[in-house]
C-alpha cells in the first residue's frame, strides 16, 4: 500500500494549444467494464477486463500493434494477475511478445483511490520522456503469463500511444488510451 495523490488538468484541446500549454499527452480513448465479482480482489477472469481494453481501443480506433506500452494493474496478488495476464492475451493475442509491459506501482506502493491519476501521470511521463518506467522488487515473473515485462531498468518507449489499466475491488476494469501530441 502506497500514500500519495496527483492532479491531472484535462482541457479542451484547441483551447490548450490556444494558450500556449503545454501538452503532454490527448486521452484518444477509455473503455470501463464491470464483472461485479463482488468486494474482492480483481477476478482471475480476464474476459470483462478483455472487453475494456478492446473498447477502449476501439475508441481511439488503434489496432495491438499500435500501442508502445501498457501500463499494468499489476496487484502482485496471483489470480488477479492471472487474470490481468488472460485478458492480454486475449486482446494482443501474438503481438503480445513484443508489447512492453510494466507496472510502475512497484517503485509507489497501491495509493487506492489515487492510484488511477498516478498511473496517468507516470504514462503521460513515459510518453514526454521516451521511457518506460521499470517494474522493480519482481524478481520471478510467472513464466506462464508470457508478457515482456520491463523490469529493473527503464527502457526507450518507441511509439506515441499508451494504453493504462486499472481494476478495482468488486470488479471495476478501466483503461485509457493516452498519445503523445507532437508540438
């Protein structure tokens, strides 16, 4: 468990760019599902969390081999991994290899309800700085989730898109599409 808390200022964008701001990053896309698995720890099934990643993407109207990097849930807790894990593959399915994952809430601890706005803003910093923010403390990745985790090490973020997922207790699933806009 992690304290903290952040601010994101969301602004019409002409606006923005009208005043001079700057911007770093156009929320492009959100997808939110609920599988009501009741006051517990995210579901093992990924199939509602699978369906906010594609609605989301399908908003921004992006395919999986357009997203640099997926920010992860990441509870460190084996089934709701597991299922975070199943809902991946099921969305990137092959292109999944080569998709950099990794979850920054390893270096902050889980602030809870503040936990959504640092994982936009640790993002919206990965896509202004070019780098992926590494997983630490994972010393064994489960070998069978299959995912290209960024550990130990930042590394360079190729691309200007980036999906954040979030699942909450009683069985909230959300994932916004964050692109980088080229000033």
């Amino acid at each position: 468990m992690g304290g903290g808390a952040g601010i994101c200022i969301l602004e019409d964008y002409e606006h923005a760019r009208q005043r001079g701001a700057a911007i770093y990053g156009e929320i492009v896309g959100f997808g939110q599902t609920n599988d009501a698995h009741g006051l517990k720890a995210p579901s093992s099934d990924g199939r509602y969390y699978a369906r906010a990643i594609r609605l989301a993407m399908q908003e921004a109207d992006l395919c999986p081999r357009d997203i640099a990097y997926f920010s992860l849930d990441g509870r460190a807790v084996p089934a709701s991994d597991r299922g975070e894990a199943e809902a991946l593959h099921m969305v990137f399915e092959n292109d999944l290899e080569q998709l950099p994952v990794s979850v920054p809430r390893t270096m902050l601890g889980h602030s809870y309800g503040a936990a959504g706005t640092i994982d936009a803003i640790t993002a919206v910093l990965a896509l202004h700085h070019g780098l992926i923010p590494p997983t630490i403390n994972c010393e064994e990745l489960n070998p069978d989730y299959g995912l290209n985790l960024v550990q130990k090490e930042a590394r360079p973020l190729f691309g200007p898109v980036v999906l954040i997922g979030g699942r909450g207790v009683g069985g909230a699933n959300v994932v916004l599409v964050i692109k980088k806009v080229e000033e």
